[in-house]
C-alpha cells in the first residue's frame, strides 16, 4: 500500500516541504540528541579516561579495557548474566512452546482470561517482585512452610543466602517473569498459522511432535526471535530484580552481574572511566546481539 | 460422528492444554495474591500463613506506608515524574512519527538509524555522562534529572512505534485533507490523531509502566524526597523495614496505578508489548 | 499554530524566571549539607542552626539534608563544582574522606583546631580517623579534615529478661561471654540473632569476634596501611576459626545467610526470636522507639586477651568538614566549632544519638537503654579501645566474610583471601 508521499522527488504540491519535516522532527531530536546520544558518545569517551567522576580525568588510552580483561569479577558477573539468559529466555520460550504444542485447536475459550493473568509478572516493578520473592524465599517463609509441610525437611534452606542455590533462586524467579510473555506472543502467533498446514499435516499422519516440528515451529519463527530478543536483553540488563533479592550480588559473589558491577565501580569506588568501559562493553554485546536477531527477523519479512 | 481414538485424544490435550494453562496462570498470580492480602492483616496475623484472609481488613499499614514510611511523598514524586514524560513523550513521537512515516527527506533513514540506536542502548551505558551532565546543568538532585532522559528515551521508542502506525495509515485520508487546504500540521492534528487511539493508546500505557516502573536512573540522580515508589521501596529502611504487613502495604502501593492502567487498557497493553517492543 | 506559540512564549518566561539568579545578597549565605533526615533530628539541628544564626547576626545556614549513603554518594560532585555546600558531613575512609583530599577539595581544619580546642573534645586517636595527609594517600595522620560529633559502638544488645530467667549477666571476659552463648543454647533459645544477606553486618558480627582477640595496634597497622600492616595474623586466623565453630554450634539465628537486616534481622530481634544482636549504637533509637527504655540492654563485649579493655568496633560518625575553595572558611570553621560542641553534644543526647563528647553523667537515668550505651562509649573511648570499621580498607570484605561462614573456603584461604586484597590495594 503506497503511503510515501510528500516527497521532494517525485513531482509533489508545493504546499508540503520536505523541509517542514525536520520541523516536526526536531523538538524530539533535540532532547534525544541531548540526553541520549551525547551522552552514548560520551561514555566510549569517559571510558579511555582514569576518572574519580568528580577530579581531574587522565587520559589511559585502552588500559580501562586492558585491566577488564584481566578483571575477575568482570567475567563471573558476564557469566552470571551468561546463567540467566538460560531462565529469562530459553527456559521461558520452551515452557510457552511447550504449551503451544499442548494446544490443537487454535483458538481457546476463555484467552482473554489467562492472556490477562499472564503478563501480569511483565507489568510489575522489578523492585515488587523483588519484595515478593524475597519474602517468599525467606528462611521461615512462605516456600519453606510448604516444604516442611511436604514432609521435605531436607530442602530447607536459606535460598537466597546459600551459596549454591542463590543464583538458582534468582534464576527462577526470573522464569516466573517471563513466562507469560512468551506464552501470550507465542499463543498468539499459533492463532495465525495457517490452518491448511495443520490439515495437510494431518492428512499426511503426522504424529504430534512432527506436527510441532513442521507446522508450528516454523509458523512461529518471528515470535521466538521477538521473545528472544526481549528476554535476553532483560537477562544482560537485569539489575533492579538482583538488587532487591540479593542486595548487591548476592552471597558472596554469587550473583553478581554486570550492571550492578557498573553501579559498584562509578558510583561507590569512585571509578567512572572503568564503569563506562564496563558499560561499553556490555552496549556492544547488546545492539550486536539485537542487530543480529532483527536482520533475522527483516529477512523473513521480506522473504515472507 | 464416530468418537474414535484420535477423538479422545484430542479432546484429553484439550484438557491437558487447559489444565497446563490453569496452573501457570495460578502460578503468575499466586505470589501477588499472598503479598496484597498481607497488606490488610496484622502482624500477628502473619504466622496464620501468607493466603490466609485477614480477620478484619485494615488500612492501618497503609496509612503507615504512606506517611511514616514516606510513601505519600514517593507518590507524588512518581506522579511528577510520570505525566510530563508521557505527555511530552508522546506529543514528541507523534510528531515525529508523522514526519518518518509519511513524509520522505533527505536523510530520513539516517536519522531513523539513530534514532533505533536510542532504543537497543541499555541506561547503563548512558548513566555515568548523565550524571556528569545534570551537574554541569546544574539540574542535579532535581525533578528534570528524571525527566528529561526519560522523555529522549521513549521519544525513541515512541517515533518507532508512531512510524510503524502512520505508515499503516491510508493515503486516501490525506489526500482528502490536503484538497481541502490543510497544511501538514492540521494533517497531522485534525486529521490523522483522532484517527489513532489504539496506537496513541498503547504508547501511552507502555510509556506509563515503564517510567513508572523505572529504578537505575532514579536510584542515581535524585535522593531523598525526589525519589519514586520503585526506589524507595527498594531502600525502605528503620522500623518499617522489620514491618512486614507495611511492607506488603507500601508494594501494593507501588504497584496498584500501573494495575489500573493495566486492567483498563490490557488490550492495548499486551498489543503494545508484543508487537516487537524493543525499549527494554 | 496561536495556542502553540503562546506555549513557546510562555516556556521561555518560565526558564527565565527559573534561571536567573538570586538577587545578590548583603547577608552572607552558609551552605550546609547533613544526615539529619527525620523529624526529630531536623528540629534539633534547625534549633543549633537558630542559635548560631543569631550569634552571628547577618549569616544565613541553607541547610539541605540527605540520608548517610545518598551524601556519601553525591558530595564529591557537589564539593568538586561551584555553588555546593560550604560545609558538610563526610564519611571517613579512603573511598571517603580519602579521596576528596586526593582530588583537594576539603580544607585543612589543622589551625582551627588549635583556635578553638578541638583537641580537647575527645581522644587524639579519634581524631586520627579524621587526619589524611594531603595527597590522600595516608590515613591516620596528616591534615585534619573533619570533626565528628557523634560516636559508635558495636557491641551486644540483649532481652534483660531472657538474662533473668537463665540466671547471666553481663559478662566480664570473653570465656564467660562464650560459655553464656552454650547456656543460652542449651535452653533451646537463639543466643545471637543475625542476618548476613546484606553483606555489610557480617562485617560487625565477625569483627566483634576479631577485635576481642586483636591489639589495637595491630588493626591501626592494618587500617591505616603503616609499616607492618597485614591482616595474616594469629589473632585473626583465631577469630576466624573461632566464628565457623559458633556456625557450627548453631550460635547464630538458623537461616541467617538469607535475612536481610532492616526487615529481617530487625524484626527477629524485636519479636525476641533471639537473645543478644550484635550491631551498632545507631539501632538504639529505632530500638527505643519499638520497645521502650526498659526491656533491652547493651554492653561491649570482652577481650580474650589477658588484662585488655573490651576493644569493640566503633568510632566517630561522619565528620564535619569544609570545602577548600570556600569563600568563608572563618565562618565556617565557626559552624563547625557550634555543632561538635558541648551545646550540640545535650541536643544530639535528647534525641537519643549517642555524642562523640563526654556526656554529663547527671542526665543518665540507671538502668535505660541510653545510660548503657553511653556507658559503653564511654569505656572503650576512656581506655584507647575504640576498633575499626575493615571494609574502609578492604572494601569488599563482606563477600570474603560471608564465604568464610558458608564454608565456602578455609579460615586459612580466607586469611590469604583478604590479604591478597589488602595487598593489591584493597579493590
């Protein structure tokens, strides 16, 4: 559907101007350029810069990035981020494949119900369900109560301050974040793959796990990418969830992850230059992974 | 009809598809269910169990939260932050949206490639110059430290979002409005706006959770009184802290306007979200 | 197009106004910056400010008040830029205190404590904490920077009546204090209530252990990174042997690895989920507030060395300094000298705050809350026996400490854990 018009290349009225278009665009632009781009340049600046945040800058060159190659606890927290990519995106995307699967007819009664329900976790504050997992993995709380009442004494524990669990704590809630989303878009695309496929494939007697494997695993590539995505920004950003639940990094170092490594080192040991290299890095392996995935997602487009 | 086997067993995955779906929905809600009812109880009341109904429903915790832990003040900074970022925000994208989606210049890809940059970057890597910048403005610790990152932000997410609505729009209805002497301003505002509530909609409850919901940046620029309910929820300290049914109060306080919101408008909401929401 | 030019017009009107600067004053304007957050505390430093305000007449004090870790936070941006406080209070340390005298922006107080008799407000040892010399490298002396006027303490609150009932009291060495732990224990109860999630209170409960087998010169060689500072010591391979025996003996609240301190360690606390809680005098006006005067005690706790005074951890709260590029330093200094003094020393004593001065022993009542903590400050500061804060060094020595009680690592890896980070420069 043709919706380009107005341009100053093909034979237009003149009572729009090309021009007329920056007008639009420029109060927006300005704020933007002001607030968001100066200050992405400015942090691949800061980070070649040994700086306190409030004293002279020095200039280092690449040492900032040199000593975070080196940096131990840069690496665990990249790995940590790295352990809940597996429970913020692919323990959510096969939870909501698996539930697509689970369905034959394509449309549900009731959607609109669970649909709400659903993505009630992707709503709420990182911070409230911090509190609330918090005071559910507490010692005498809420989980532990139904453990014991199961009879399973063994499996009490400190969740959030043991050494071996934390991270799997944090990991799961960060499941019970995300499933909901990745169940709404997935139910979602199901309901617009096209029927015929099903019948043919049932002509053809395929089996239910051919018929996933054929029909709707492919029918439901863009909602995977698009979870994907998501989620796995979420998981490289998380910050606000970890910073309630384990108040910093959890047990020891248990959970440590970047973006609280970030807040650590420019904002409590006075090391901005090494905070922004901190930063860099991980926008890089951010918008590579995104570009990377929405090249995907406009090649199919097109092909479709 | 014969009720053969391929029957049952369509219908038993129907079943287990429905069973399956009950369950998850049940899990997503149970945790807010236990900590909005603790709200109402009192603290002896806790040791009955998280699901147990409160005896009588008291608001004695929320008044707690809202005036000793400060809450109030929490609220109405949320408040002051909110409004202007989406009012300003969404009037921002409109406008530009417009201009990307139906209008063609020079440069029009380039600036839109900057623009998607805004979107993919994580507020990590902005936060360390933000800082440094409301100091040299001088705006340090003040309201427009929160506000106007959070308008450039969703200004970017907002132009994509606007774009992608515009371009969908028919020629047909511009056409009609040029012929009748309409610059590209009342194009714009007589014609098209009223034409795209869902759109405008759904931008504006995503721009809404979002600031509202935001913690970094707050927990950054401003301290004190200035600070939002997410912040200071999560730096809730002293006797409140020990205070668990105060605590369930202050989080239900925190939660309940994006609930509204998200109730109301859950249409738009989960629309908004899915249709490759790529702010986060 | 009329409505939106009137908004322009009317924006701009409003950025003027917003922008243009504050008639030019005769009087001149003080610029203070403090931690007194909650209502009673702002009423009494806002009478301090009244009384200094007509003393002086002509001087204004814009006070602006923060919690501790958000001044912490922000004051080396403010102090480094134009138009910040002229005074304000600062956090010791060398991420503190430190690094604003590295980067020059706090000004020597050295002469003004002579002027006025600073020395004499309490010991020279705690003035130390205050003294860095002027390139921020050495702690402990150098230029004063700062004068505090409350104090610290980390010691042991307990439930008097737990006390009654199992027959204790307070114990007068740390072999006492230990075999009142195994008491405690045996009478199904939890000796000492305590949560280590956060990270930081790990600190104190461990270093409560560690300075009742250490010598203050031993720690004052480490903190201050003299000559000879390690922290591979005997005493604190001891300490540290002797805090995984106390896990193992269930000393400590069950689940402590995973309760936070406000919600959880608090409330086990005052729901008498446990007898003592070792943390700092600051809980004792949140204390009071919940359970009044009467049902809680404090006392420091022992030395197991032979002969030696309790040596607990503690010390002066955050300092009161002034910014170098000041444009009144006298006045300043002035300020300074009214709110570490003896007037301030009776209001901050009301409030419940436990003053870095001697407090006049005639407004103790017997037998409250206030009277033992005052107490406490006062013998440990008497006797030279004021320890230290170990993550102002080692900054990251909670992680190290938790690791230590999960039995993650060896008292002995956790010794060359953290003298490993000592070594490197304590990051």
């Amino acid at each position: 559907m043709k919706t380009r018009f107005f341009s100053s290349r093909l034979d237009n009225p003149p009572y729009i101007h090309p021009y007329q278009a920056y007008l639009f665009i420029l109060p927006g632009l300005i704020i933007y350029a002001v607030f968001v781009l100066w200050p992405i340049l400015n942090t691949a600046r800061y980070s070649l810069y040994d700086w306190t945040g409030f004293s002279d800058p020095v200039y280092i060159g690449l040492d900032n990035y040199a000593e975070l190659w080196n940096d131990d606890d840069f690496w665990l927290a990249l790995q940590h981020n790295a352990f809940f990519v597996i429970f913020y995106s692919i323990l959510p995307i096969m939870l909501g494949l698996f539930l697509t699967a689970l369905m034959t007819r394509r449309t549900l009664r009731g959607m609109t119900l669970f649909r709400t329900g659903l993505f009630i976790p992707q709503v709420m504050s990182p911070v409230v369900v911090g509190i609330i997992w918090r005071w559910l993995f507490a010692y005498d709380g809420p989980i532990n109560e139904l453990l014991l009442a199961l009879g399973l004494d063994g499996w009490v524990r400190p969740w959030l301050g043991d050494f071996t669990w934390a991270r799997y704590a944090v990991g799961g809630v960060g499941v019970w974040v995300q499933y909901g989303l990745c169940m709404v878009l997935f139910i979602a695309g199901a309901q617009s793959i096209n029927t015929d496929l099903y019948d043919a494939a049932a002509v053809a007697g395929a089996n239910a796990w051919q018929e996933f494997r054929h029909v709707t695993l492919p029918g439901l590539r863009q909602q995977i990418l698009v979870a994907f995505v998501l989620t796995f920004i979420a998981a490289l950003r998380v910050f606000d969830l970890v910073f309630v639940l384990t108040r910093g990094g959890g047990p020891g170092k248990e959970t440590i992850v970047t973006s609280l490594l970030i807040y650590r080192e420019a904002f409590q040991y006075n090391r901005a230059g090494y905070g922004a290299a901190m930063a860099l890095v991980l926008t890089v392996i951010i918008v590579t992974v995104s570009a990377l995935v929405m090249r995907l997602q406009t090649s199919e487009e097109d092909a479709q | 009809m014969i009720r053969d086997r391929d029957y049952w067993r369509k219908q038993a995955r129907t079943g287990l598809t429905y069973l399956m779906l009950l369950i998850f929905l049940i899990g997503a809600l149970l945790p807010f269910a236990g900590i909005f009812l603790t709200a109402f109880k009192s603290s002896s009341e806790l040791a009955q169990g998280p699901f147990a109904l409160p005896e009588t429903w008291q608001f004695d915790n929320f008044q707690k939260a809202w005036d000793g832990a400060r809450f109030g003040t929490y609220f109405r900074s949320s408040v002051i932050v909110v409004v202007p970022v989406v009012v300003i925000a969404t009037i921002l994208s409109t406008m530009s949206g417009y201009a990307f989606g139906m209008i063609r210049f020079w440069g029009d890809n380039l600036l839109l490639l900057l623009i998607v940059l805004g979107l993919m970057v994580p507020s990590e890597a902005v936060i360390i110059p933000l800082w440094k910048l409301m100091g040299t403005l001088g705006l340090r610790n003040t309201y427009w430290a929160l506000i106007l990152p959070q308008v450039g932000l969703s200004f970017a997410f907002g132009t994509f979002w606007m774009r992608a609505h515009f371009k969908s729009m028919p020629t047909e209805l511009v056409d009609a409005a040029v012929v009748d002497g309409c610059n590209a301003w009342n194009v714009l505002w007589r014609v098209l706006f009223p034409l795209s509530r869902p759109a405008l909609l759904s931008l504006i409850v995503l721009l809404f959770m979002w600031t509202w919901n935001e913690f970094f940046l707050v927990l950054v620029m401003v301290t004190g009184d200035l600070r939002t309910l997410p912040v200071g929820l999560a730096l809730l300290r002293g006797r409140y802290a020990a205070d668990v049914p105060v605590m369930a109060a202050a989080a239900t306080i925190v939660s309940l306007p994006v609930i509204v919101m998200y109730f109301i408008f859950q249409r738009h909401f989960i629309r908004g979200m899915v249709s490759g929401a790529l702010k986060e | 197009m009329k409505s939106k030019r009137s908004v322009i017009l009317l924006t701009i009107v409003a950025l003027l106004v917003a922008l243009a600067p504050a008639a030019a004053q005769d009087e001149v304007t003080l610029v203070v910056w403090d931690n007194w957050t909650r209502d009673a505390e702002q009423a009494m430093i806002e009478q301090l400010n009244a009384e200094f305000e007509e003393a002086n007449p002509g001087v204004t004090i814009q006070r602006e008040a923060y919690d501790t870790s958000d001044l912490t936070d922000i004051l080396p941006l403010a102090l480094s830029e134009s138009g910040g406080p002229d005074v304000a209070m600062i956090n010791q340390g060398f991420t503190g205190m430190g690094a604003l005298v590295e980067a020059g922006l706090l000004l020597p107080l050295d002469d003004y404590a002579a002027q006025y008799g600073w020395a004499d407000r309490y010991a020279e040892g705690l003035h130390a904490r205050n003294r860095f010399t002027e390139d921020g490298a050495t702690f402990g002396e150098g230029n004063l920077y700062g004068v505090s006027n409350t104090a610290e303490v980390v010691a042991a609150y307990y439930w008097k009546s737990d006390f009654e009932e199992l027959g204790l009291s307070i114990p007068q060495t740390f072999a006492e204090f230990e075999a009142m732990l195994q008491t405690i224990k045996d009478a199904d109860k939890t000796p000492i209530v305590f949560g280590s999630l956060d990270g930081w209170p790990a600190i104190h409960t461990w270093g409560a252990i560690q300075h009742a087998y250490a010598t203050l010169d031993e720690l004052d060689a480490f903190m201050f990174r003299r000559e000879g500072g390690t922290f591979d010591t005997e005493s604190n391979l001891v300490s540290a042997q002797k805090m995984v025996e106390w896990i193992d003996a269930g000393y400590f609240s069950p689940g402590f690895e995973g309760m936070d301190y406000d919600n959880q360690t608090f409330g086990a606390f005052l729901n008498h989920n446990g007898v003592m809680w070792i943390t700092g005098s600051w809980m004792t006006g949140s204390i009071i507030e919940e359970l009044g005067e009467e049902e809680i005690g404090f006392f420091v706790i022992p030395s197991a060395i032979e002969g030696a005074p309790p040596l607990s951890i503690g010390g002066v709260g955050l300092a009161y300094g002034a910014r170098a590029t000041t444009e009144q330093p006298d006045l300043a200094a002035a300020y300074i000298d009214l709110v570490t003094g003896p007037r301030a020393a009776e209001l901050l004593f009301e409030q419940g705050f436990l003053p870095a001065a001697t407090v006049d022993p005639a407004l103790l009542v017997e037998g409250t809350l206030t009277a033992d903590v005052v107490e406490a400050w006062n013998t440990i500061s008497s006797q030279n026996a004021v320890g230290h804060y170990l993550d102002w060094t080692v900054p990251d020595i909670a992680a190290n400490i938790q690791e230590l009680m999960a039995g993650q690592v060896s008292p002995e890896e956790f010794i060359q854990d953290v003298e490993s980070d000592y070594q490197a420069g304590g990051m």
